[in-house]
C-alpha cells in the first residue's frame, strides 16, 4: 500500500513539474508573441509616418461660375470620400487586390505563406502577398523594392495602421492614393481623365476597368494599350464573379462591352497664366500659404477673373500694330478691375507670358505724367480755399529750385487753369505746383493710396521716380475718382476651400478715403476731357472713359520713348496699360509714345461693350456740385457801331460783334478815353450792347471776352466809333 501511495505521489509530483513547465512554456510564448507584436507595433509606429497619410492634393482655381482655369499640384489628385464612392468599384479593386480586405489584421498569412513557399522555390524575391493595406503602407513609407528588410518594414507598418484606422478609412486612403498614370493620382482624377465623369458616376465596367490599372498603370494603359486594358478589365469582372460580388449574367454582359473612353482633354489657355500667377503670389502674401502648400494640400480657391474680358486682352496684344518698337522685342502688360469692388478680372503680366516668367503687372516703373493727377493736382485741389479746378497757375519754362522744367512740345501759355494743364499734360505746371503745396505733402496722400515712395525731388511730379511704381498700383490709385475719394483695394482671390470644402480664407478687401467726393468728381470730369480732346484722345471709344496718359524718355536714345502708359477708368472698370522693353538701351527703344496704349485701351473696352454694354456716362454724386466745362474765349470778330434813333434818349448806340456759341462768355464793352479806359457795360452771351449817345464824349469803343470761372479777360476787339 505504501508503494502504491508513494508512486502516486511521484506521479502527481512529476505531473505538476510538467504542468509547470507547460505553464511557465505557455507564458514564455504569451510573452514572446506580446513582445513580438510590441516589437512589430513599435516598428509600424517607426515607419508610418503619420504626415505621409495626408495625401497630396491638387489646387484648382476656378471662377465663381466653376469653371477651372488652372491647377497646381504635386501629384495630380482629388481627393474623394469614401461614401462618394459606389459599392462596385470598391468591390472591384478589393476582389483584385485583396479579396479578404475585411477578414485580416493588415497581413493575410494564408497569402504569405505561399508567396514564401514560391519564393524559397525560385532562391528569391519573385512573388508579392501584399494586402491593400500594405500596398498602402509601401506606396506611402517605403520604396518599391522587393527585398525582406522592405517587405519586414511594410508589415510592421500594415499591422500599424490596422490598428489604428478603420477599414473604410484606410480603403479611403488606398483608393485616392493609387497612381493610375499619366501624371494621374486617385480614383477621382482618374474617373475624371479617363470617363470625364466623377466617381459617383462610374458603371461597373468602368470601375473595373480602373481597378485593373493598380497593378501596373502604364502597361495596362487604355490609351496606349486598350488590348491589355480590356484583357486586365475582364479579369477584374471575373474576380469579382469569384467573390460573389456580381452573377455570371452581369460579368457576361459587361465583359462584352467596349473600354468606351472618354478622355478629358486639358484646355490651354495661355491667356490665363499671368492671372494664375497672381493667385498664387496673393495666396502667399495675404493667406500665408506658400506654393508647396498650393500643391499638396488640395485647395479650392475661388477667383475674380472674367474670361471673356481675360480673352479680349489677350488677343488685342497679339497685334503687333499696337506696340510700336524698333524691334519685335516690344512688350506689354495690363491689368483691370471692377470699379466698385476692387475685384481684379483681367490681368496680362506680357504679350506672350507663360507660368514663372516676369510678371510686369508686379514690375514697378517711371509713371511718367499719370502720375501727376495723383501726386500734385488731387492733393492740391483738396486745399480747397487755395486751388480749384480753374486756378490759375504759371505755364513757363522756369528753373524751380535747380529743378530745369520744360514742357514736352516746348508750348507755353504763361497762364493757365489746373483743368488745363491736366487735360494738356504740361510739365512745368505740375512741378510748379508740387512745389507750392510741398513734397511731404504730397507724399501723404500717395501713401494713403499704397504707394511708398523715397524720392524726396521735383521730379515726383513728372512721375521720375527711383523705383517706380507698378500697374497694379496706379489702377488701385485711380479708383479713388471712380469711387468717390476711396482707393479700392484690388484682389485675386475671393475664398479659399479646403479639401473638405469649407471656407478657410475669405477675401476683405479695404477701402481708403484719400479724396474728398467733390474732387474726386472733378477730377473725373477733367479725365473725361482728357480724353476727349487732350492728350488722352488717340483711339475710339463713343462711351464713359476718364484717363491719362504717360511717358518717359529714352535714356539712350535722344526723342524716343522708354515708357508708354494709359491708366484709366469707366464706371465698371478701373485698368492700367504699360508698354515697353524689359531693357533699356541704344537696341531697345520705342517709336512711339503714349498714343498707343491709350488707343490699345480703348480697343479692349469697344470688344468689351460689345459683350456687357458699358455705361454713357458717368453718373454725378448727390453731394457733390457739377464741374463746368472750361471757356473758350472767342476771337472776336465782325465789330459794328451804328446809331438808332427813337426811344427816351431819341438817339443811341448800338455796338455788335460775331462771339462765340458758348453762351457763359461774358463780353466787356470799353469805351477809350485818356488815361483808363472805361468799362462802359457788359452782356453774358449776347452778341450787341446799347449805350447812350454823347457827342461831347469820345465815342470809340471795343469789346473784351471775360471767363467767370477763370476770372480771366481774353484778347480785345479791334475799335470802332460811333459818329454820325
């Protein structure tokens, strides 16, 4: 019995020890395998770098009517939401890529263990067992090698991300990732390359077709091998038959259709490139975004340009006619927008710009004499009691301060009215005055309208500045007439979207009262003029148009022109025409001076009426009085002295003249007598005065055309007496 006792004792004993060592095996594996996966999650958190699972994304910049008129990426991608996709086209690429997606961990073992099996076989790496989610890791993480380190690395990082993504976000993931060639990244640029359709859209040979294009874009290329693609697309609709996605009768009938391409065709529009140029510069000085971020992040942005009028400009400077140079080297820029809001529609940055070349819409240059409305007689004209419209102002060569000025046709009046001297562009006027009402104080206002300017000369009157200024800047300066006193600021960019379309950015663009509205309207009216019949009347336009002119002179080659200009403006729209050569010596020069951009303007708005009727005329403010026109001060011909008889004084004089059809001139009736003459009377617009006759007094007399407004007598008539 105690035999018996003791051997079972020792069996218990020795069954417990291997109970133990069991347990102690079990925990070591337990341990081994928690170490392991620890191991394995520690590598996967290494490799996945969580900033590559933000896909890259491309910019479209688009009107407000949708339409795109350019992109900027890196990799050419939309970014499209799972729930956006149809549940056949999911289906397609899981049933060939990795038809047990849902039921694994990130690594398929069963796959793995016979691409080993075919690997040992072969001595190497010949075949792949990747799952999606390790297609994903390797095409985010690692490159596209076929060695073990890469394939350890890309399991860690499938293990990983199954952890911590959902399957619908990481097929999400997947599905925008794939490059499907041609420069084509994601499944909705891709529906839209291939179909012109969007995803949402796809039928299910399309989807398939698509999905077949994951394991080699450029050898299953529809476009360049639609043998292939339509061999690979019916494959796909079998694998799907084999994963009970679809019936036999649906894979038939779509494996007996046609690829049925519809390919998207890239407009080109080069019109478009110095607009797109802009954007992007403003998106990186006011929105703080910079052209990487542009081209990974997937921005939407919504833009102000009118294509038609972008068109119209670009068009109109492909005719040489406009540019005359001594070469064909002459260039152009031009820039305009809406009056009111400050949206920038059109914008031409050269005659044949292109993405990346100079921008001389952003080029500063001598302004020339469209500088003068905004350096000297705006802000002279806000001194109300000192300077109006009609004062009179010296017109004479003259050295003011060691400052030599002479006008640019060598014509002087002596005397003459600020409306005058504008609408003639002299010279000698504008340095007069600059100098009367003080640089300082000019450069208050040319800095309310963003314009900071060093020079401390004279010459800042006539637009000779060091640094110059550019279009954009004299377009924004001139809208202060056009919107009673305020500067606009001009912009590109009216929102910014985000790839998950919400509004990140929208524009505020400010408005700066530089003028007050009366000399603002003033101004408007003596521009009109200006064009009308003074330096601005080149060209044909029968509308609404105020504007200046401007020139600079040639550095090198004595009489010709270095710079051309016409900044003007319309009810609608403000803009800035420059032109020129990019370099300035004796082989670059040109022919003619600001006639032609002037004319080269009012080309663009006649195309532009044609389109949108523009304004007549432009509309007076309530608050402000109406300019008149300035007058002409006839010649006066044609004197006559006769007498008439009847009447209280039986007999009496009549004197007559031929005058002028502007019936504001008031006419000055003197009457010669030693010493002074005396001034007998006067009529405002008519052409005959009655006096009384006295034949003891001296009865020669002539008569004087007066200006109210200027305060200014003209040149008198010859004499003629009364005699019996």
């Amino acid at each position: 019995m105690r035999n018996n006792k003791k051997d079972q004792l020792s069996i218990r004993h020795r069954l417990i020890r291997k109970l133990k060592k069991y347990f102690i095996l079990l925990i070591g594996i337990l341990l081994f395998c928690l170490i392991s996966y620890g191991a394995i999650w520690f590598g996967g958190s290494l490799v996945a770098d969580k900033e590559k699972l933000i896909l890259d994304g491309t910019t479209t910049i688009e009107t407000a009517n949708g339409e795109i008129i350019g992109k900027l990426y890196n990799e050419n991608r939309t970014y499209v939401s799972i729930d956006e996709i149809p549940e056949h086209v999911k289906d397609a690429f899981i049933s060939i890529e990795d038809r047990r997606f849902y039921d694994h961990s990130g690594v398929d073992f069963q796959s793995v263990i016979r691409a080993v099996y075919k690997d040992i076989l072969a001595m190497s790496k010949v075949e792949g067992a990747s799952t999606i989610t390790q297609q994903l890791a390797k095409n985010l993480f690692l490159y596209n090698d076929k060695t073990w380190s890469r394939k350890a690395k890309e399991v860690m990082a499938a293990i990983y991300l199954e952890q911590q993504y959902t399957k619908d976000e990481l097929l999400e993931l997947y599905l925008n990732e794939i490059y499907f060639g041609k420069g084509v990244y994601g499944l909705q640029t891709a529906s839209h390359f291939f179909f012109s359709k969007s995803v949402s859209d796809l039928s299910l040979a399309e989807g398939a077709m698509l999905a077949g294009l994951a394991k080699a874009p450029n050898g299953y290329s529809p476009i360049h091998y639609p043998d292939k693609a339509l061999k690979r697309r019916n494959i796909v609709l079998q694998s799907m038959e084999d994963a009970g996605k679809i019936s036999n009768e649906t894979k038939v009938k779509e494996q007996s259709t046609s690829l049925d391409l519809n390919l998207q065709n890239e407009k080109e529009d080069p019109w478009n490139d110095t607009y797109i140029d802009l954007v992007v510069k403003e998106a990186k000085e006011r929105y703080e975004l910079s052209l990487d971020d542009l081209e990974r992040k997937g921005y939407r942005i919504v833009v102000n340009i009118d294509n038609n009028i972008q068109k119209v400009v670009y068009k109109k400077f492909q005719d040489s006619d406009y540019f005359p140079g001594n070469n064909d080297d002459v260039e152009g820029t031009f820039v305009m927008m809406e009056a009111k809001t400050g949206k920038i529609v059109a914008s031409l940055g050269g005659r044949n710009y292109q993405f990346g070349n100079l921008n001389r819409v952003l080029v500063k240059r001598q302004p020339g004499s469209t500088f003068k409305p905004l350096a000297v007689y705006g802000p002279a004209m806000m001194k109300k009691d000192v300077y109006s419209a009609f004062s009179l102002i010296p017109d004479k060569q003259m050295d003011v301060h060691n400052y030599m000025v002479s006008n640019a046709d060598n014509m002087y009046a002596n005397v003459i009215t600020i409306y005058d001297a504008i609408v003639q562009s002299k010279n000698t006027s504008a340095v007069w005055l600059l100098n009367e009402i003080g640089i300082d104080y000019s450069k208050k206002y040319l800095e309310k309208m963003g314009m900071q300017i060093d020079d401390d000369g004279l010459a800042i009157a006539l637009g000779g500045l060091t640094h110059g200024v550019t279009p954009i800047q004299l377009m924004e300066g001139y809208s202060a007439f056009v919107n009673e006193g305020k500067v606009v600021e001009s912009y590109t960019i009216s929102r910014i979207y985000d790839r998950y379309d919400e509004v990140v950015f929208e524009a505020k663009p400010q408005k700066t009262e530089v003028f007050n509205p009366q000399v603002a309207w003033d101004m408007t009216r003596i521009l009109s003029d200006t064009v009308d019949r003074g330096t601005g009347s080149a060209g044909e336009y029968n509308k609404a148009l105020a504007g200046k002119t401007g020139s600079t002179e040639h550095p090198h080659v004595q009489g010709q022109t270095k710079d051309a200009w016409f900044v003007g403006y319309t009810p609608e729209y403000v803009s800035a025409l420059w032109m020129g050569y990019d370099q300035s010596d004796e082989k670059h020069y040109l022919t003619g001076g600001s006639s032609y951009p002037t004319a080269l303007t009012k080309s663009i708005l006649t195309e532009l009426d044609k389109i949108n009727s523009l304004s007549q005329d432009f509309i007076k403010p309530n608050n402000v009085e109406d300019l008149p026109e300035p007058i002409l001060l006839p010649e006066i011909k044609d004197v006559r002295a006769e007498l008439e008889f009847g009447g209280i004084s039986l007999v009496r004089g009549k004197i007559s003249w031929e005058g002028s059809t502007d019936d504001r001139v008031v006419y000055r009736i003197y009457r010669k007598k030693d010493g002074i003459d005396e001034r007998v009377g006067e009529v405002t617009g008519m052409d005959e005065f009655y006096l009384n006759f006295n034949v003891f007094h001296s009865n020669q007399y002539y008569v004087v055309p007066y200006d109210p407004l200027t305060k200014l007598e003209g040149k008198r008539s010859e004499t003629v007496k009364l005699s019996w």
